[in-house]
C-alpha cells in the first residue's frame, strides 16, 4: 500500500445484527458492505469507532484475542452465535495511546473489553475471514463534536502505516421513527443528509468552514429530528479528524435505505 492512502470510511451498521440476517430493511446497506472492501487496498490492521462505546477519556481495546459483545436485545437466538474471531492488536493499541497521550489527551488501553457490534457486524459483511488485526477506539461520553475531530487528528498518521480507519455508526438514528415507518418527517431525513454530504464533499467549502460546519451540526436542517442523541453521528467526526490533513473531501460510496430511512456511507 502506497504511503498515505489507507481508507478513511464512515458506514451505517444497521440494526443489531440484522445485516447479517437477511432484514429486507438491511438488503442494500448488506449488499454495499459486502461489496465495498473489494474497492479499498488490504489494510494492515482496522481501527473502529463504534457508536456503542462512550467512556470519560479515550479508550482503546488491548486484547490480544478480544471476544464479542452482544449489545443488542431481543433477537433470535442465532444472532448470539454470530462468530467473529478476529485478532487484536496489542502493539498498536499501544503505539495509539501514545498518540493521544502526544496530543495531551488522556488515552488508556483495556485489555479485557471486547469488540462490540459496531465492529463484528459490518466487518463480518466486508471482511469475512476475519484475519484483519483490529482496535476500537472510543467515542467520549462528552458527546463533544470538537473533542471528537480532535481525536482523530491525534491519530491521523496511523494512515501512514496502512491501517484503516472505520467510524461504524448510523447517519439516521432516530429509533423511534426508524421503528414507525408511517412517522412523517417533514422533510428533515433529506435536509439533513443534504447538509451532511455538501459539508463533507463540497469542493467549494474550505477546511475551517467544513470544521465549523460539522462543529455546529445541531443548527442544519433536521438534525435533532435525525439523531436525537448523537453517538451515531459523531464517529463521522473523529473520521472528519483523521482526514482533515490531507483529504479533507469525502465522496459518498452509499446512499439508500436502511430500515426504511435514509443513510449514507463516506469515504476519504
């Protein structure tokens, strides 16, 4: 892999393990997760930034050989058998945590927690074999769109060493409209992905105002309508971060329903 060019991607994950179970909601976003890695270069390793881990400073996995968290409820028994033996990677958990701690954040390794279904939901779908070293990273419990870009910038040259950098979250996430399809949004599921792909596409915008934008995301078009809470949302931002050095312009690689909404995949 050519120096400087290991991805950058931002994806939908879906709904619990309903990817991986054939959900007609999910058809689309399965089809392009189990596509998409064909298009990329091999990484080295995957970092991921999972919507479903918060903690008070950054947190990074440390197992050599992490199990799975089942962190969704309600599900047939088979979505608890769902097998993802992926290793970890110890090493570059700690070479990250030395990174952050560069960068004067807080940074910590923990070497019991398992990956969650942030990872081994969409990583099953795009790289099926599992032999790919991975590390999560955690969102802040701030839910602080700032803290979050500057977190991926503390990281940002691991690209350099041709290690992927995942944000696995959901750029719709209400779930009460996501579980009532009849639910009228006024507009505001496309006002508000409007917004999200000219702020991180456009060529027109420079890298302040792309920053600025994504900083003041409550103020576009649907937003609070669109995610409620945000930690969906935000593992866009630390992507934003790890980008905004060298390829601060995304493109959009998926745009089509998931659960009957709206969502969009990027890539830098």
């Amino acid at each position: 892999m050519s120096r400087r060019s290991a991805p950058i991607l931002y994806i939908p994950h879906g709904g619990g393990p309903l990817p991986l179970m054939g959900d007609p909601g999910h058809r689309e976003l399965a089809a392009f997760l189990r596509a998409v890695s064909s298009t990329l270069e091999t990484p080295s390793a995957i970092v991921v930034i999972s919507a479903h881990w918060e903690t008070d400073v950054p947190m990074l996995t440390g197992a050599g050989r992490p199990g799975l968290i089942y962190d969704y409820y309600g599900f047939p028994e088979e979505a608890y058998r769902v097998h993802y033996p992926a290793p970890g990677d110890p090493q570059l958990a700690g070479e990250l945590q030395q990174r952050l701690e560069a960068a004067g954040l807080q940074g910590r390794t923990d070497p019991r927690r398992g990956f969650d279904h942030g990872l081994f939901i969409p990583l099953k779908l795009m790289y099926p074999d599992a032999q790919i070293p991975c590390v999560q990273l955690s969102l802040l419990d701030s839910l602080d769109p700032a803290a979050h870009i500057a977190l991926g910038r503390a990281v940002a040259d691991v690209r350099d060493e041709g290690v992927m950098v995942l944000g696995s979250g959901l750029s719709f996430h209400n779930m009460r409209a996501l579980m009532d399809p009849g639910m009228n949004d006024n507009g505001a599921v496309d006002g508000f992905h409007g917004w999200l792909t000219e702020t991180c596409t456009s060529p027109d915008l420079s890298p302040q105002d792309r920053e600025r934008r994504l900083c003041a995301w409550q103020d576009a078009p649907g937003a609070r309508f669109c995610h409620p809470r945000e930690e969906h949302l935000l593992p866009l931002h630390v992507c934003y971060g790890v980008a905004c050095g060298q390829t601060p312009a995304a493109q959009v690689v998926f745009d089509g329903p998931v659960m009957g909404r709206r969502a969009v995949a990027l890539q830098w």
